[in-house]
C-alpha cells in the first residue's frame, strides 16, 4: 500500500513539494493532492494543473482537489450503494452529479474520499497531502480513531436495528415506503462490517510510519513556533507519531532554540533558494522513519497513564471518565482512551499535568 505524506504548521508547500519531489527523485511513483485552488504550488512547480493527475517530472504527478469535481465522483458512488438496499422506485425522481452543490463541512469528507481513491487505486507509492489548514489535516488523519469510537459506542444498536420495526412505529406514508423499500438485512450487516474492516485499517495506517508520515514545519518565527507546538499537541490527541520538525530556508543559528521548543523531536534545517524553493538535497532520510514519542504509556502494575501533550497547558486539557474509557479534551480534539480489563471500573484517583505529560492514576 502507498505511504501519505502531510505536513502540520506554517507555509508548508515549498516543504512538502520538495519531499514529494525526494520521493519521485528515489524511484518512487508519488501523487501530491493539492486543494484548490493550488496557486502557491503552480508558482513553484512552473505549470498548471488540473483536477486530473497532471505529470511533472519523471516519477512525480500532481492532481489539484476541487470540491465540486469530487462531489459528483461521490454522488456515483453512492447512488451504486443505495441501490443495493434500497429499490429506484422508492427514490423518486433521479438526481444528476451535474447539479449538486457544495455544503459546508463537505470538503473535509470530499477530500478523504479523493485520498482514498488515489490510495486504492494502486498507481503511486508515495501520497503528499498539501494542505494548507492544519486544522482540516489533523480532522482527516484523526478520522480513524473517531469513527472507531463511533463503531464502539453505537455498533451494536445498528447491527440491532430492524428497519420494519421502525417502520411500523413511526407509521405513515414514510413507513410505506421504508417497507416497500424491502431492506435486506443481510446486506446491511455486510456493509458494517466492511465498515469496520476500512477503519481497523486506517488505525493501523495512522500508528505505522510507514504507512503514514507527519512532519512539523515552522519558522524561527516565536508566534509560529507556538502555534506549530500546539498542532504537535492536537496531533497527539489524534494518536499521530510525530518524529521530525522541518524548518525551510533558515539560518543555521536559530536550529538551537527550535531544537529547545521541539525537544526530544528531530529537527532538521532545510537550504532554499530565492525563489522560495527548498534543496531536495537538504533533506532527511525519507524512507527510514525516526523513532517518535509514544502518544501514551499505560502502567498496569503502577496503576498509571501518562498521556503525551506537548505544546499544551494545564488549563487547556480537561480529563473525564465515561463507560469505562478516560475522555481527554485539549486543542479541540476529544480522545478516548480504552482501558485495559486491570484498570477497567477503577475510578481515577488523580490526575495531574507534569508539561508535557497528564499523568492519570487509579
């Protein structure tokens, strides 16, 4: 399977261009995904591209995300699925990709999809997502964790569900059609289970390195170093290893302080030129994956979790206890933490933030 590539920090293109182009350079076949409209990238790739991979050099394509081109890709796929559990007739009139429109919060799922596509399809093995908002980025890369949750706290009342139980409840012209629909049982219980194969995969592609890599990127900048420490702590909450802080065209003076603020991460000083371009030539090994802090260490025989939060204060992590999982809130994330059957039931005794470690006891 290919490896994803993304960045977390501050003006990341001329960085992840340069490590696509490393990977390409390496003999790799690689794909950067760029959401539109992709001006920054053009400027520094010299040419135009598309929604459709658009070759650059030998090894190296490159494919500009728009939403609406996207949306109807989906809509396809997702008429095909209805279909399977639900009749035409029961559809009503047919609804054209040409004429659906773009919804807040759609491109977040949009842009997954299109991930998801060029990652099954086999074409490339190396994917570089360059997006631009670390916030879409962390929502994406944590998606595995979250829709597993989901899976944990409200699978067994889908696996239960019977759709002519609810139809009869609910009464109606809607319940005639739920029933004329003719559910096939069978076929849902085969839909959640491929579900749950598609997010025990991505857990195991957000944890492997080697399926997915997350660098830092950062000026020497003391507000941009800030904000790039806080990202570091969002992406714990994720449960994203991340090894490596990449700081482009920087003097070599300012790696000390950056190496300080991002302590015990490598960091590594990359050259540039005046066009804004980073020498693929200063990078780090690509292939071989530093070692990262674990995201949290569970203790059985001390009774103790100690929870990895750089970057992050004690007033803004927030620690709960719900259905036998610790709940941890901090740099608007939500993490669950399954507890081991020794400390399943045991209240928390304490909980306390030793920068940059909530250390939770039982």
């Amino acid at each position: 399977m290919p490896k994803v590539v993304a960045f977390l920090g501050n003006d990341i293109e001329p960085t992840a261009y340069a490590i696509a182009q490393g990977h390409a350079q390496a003999g790799q076949k690689t794909l950067i995904l760029v959401p539109t409209p992709g001006i920054r990238f053009k400027y520094l790739c010299g040419s135009e591209f598309t929604q459709e991979p658009t070759p650059l050099t030998q090894n190296l394509d490159i494919v500009e995300l728009r939403a609406i081109h996207s949306l109807g890709g989906a809509w396809d796929e997702l008429r095909k699925l209805i279909r399977d559990y639900v009749p035409a007739d029961v559809l009503g009139s047919e609804v054209y990709a040409g004429e659906l429109m773009v919804l807040p919060g759609m491109d977040l799922f949009l842009t997954l999809n299109a991930l998801r596509q060029h990652y099954q399809s086999g074409a490339y093995d190396v994917l570089v997502y360059a997006g631009a908002d670390p916030t879409t980025t962390l929502r994406f890369i944590g998606l595995p964790h979250a829709v597993a949750w989901y899976y944990r706290r409200f699978g067994g009342i889908l696996e239960d569900l019977d759709p002519v139980k609810i139809a009869n409840a609910m009464g109606g012209p809607i319940a005639t059609a739920l029933l004329a629909a003719n559910f096939d049982p069978q076929k849902f219980s085969t839909a959640l289970s491929q579900g749950k194969e598609w997010v025990a995969k991505g857990l195991r592609a957000v944890a492997d390195p080697q399926q997915l890599q997350v660098y830092l990127v950062t000026t020497p900048d003391p507000i941009a170093i800030k904000q790039v420490q806080w990202l570091w702590g969002a992406s714990q909450q994720v449960q994203v290893p991340i090894a490596q802080v990449l700081v482009p065209m920087i003097n070599p003076a300012a790696i000390e302080d950056i190496t300080a603020a991002f302590s015990p991460l490598a960091v590594q000083g990359l050259r540039g030129n005046d066009r804004g371009l980073v020498d693929v030539a200063s990078l780090p090994n690509l292939d071989t994956p530093l070692k990262a802090p674990p995201c949290q260490d569970i203790d059985v025989s001390q009774r103790q979790i100690k929870v990895f939060l750089p970057g992050l204060a004690k007033q803004d992590v927030k620690l709960t206890q719900f259905n036998g999982e610790i709940t941890i809130e901090a740099a608007d994330q939500r993490r669950h933490i399954q507890l081991p059957p020794e400390l399943q039931n045991q209240p928390v005794t304490a909980g306390k933030f030793e920068a940059p470690y909530l250390v939770i006891s039982f």
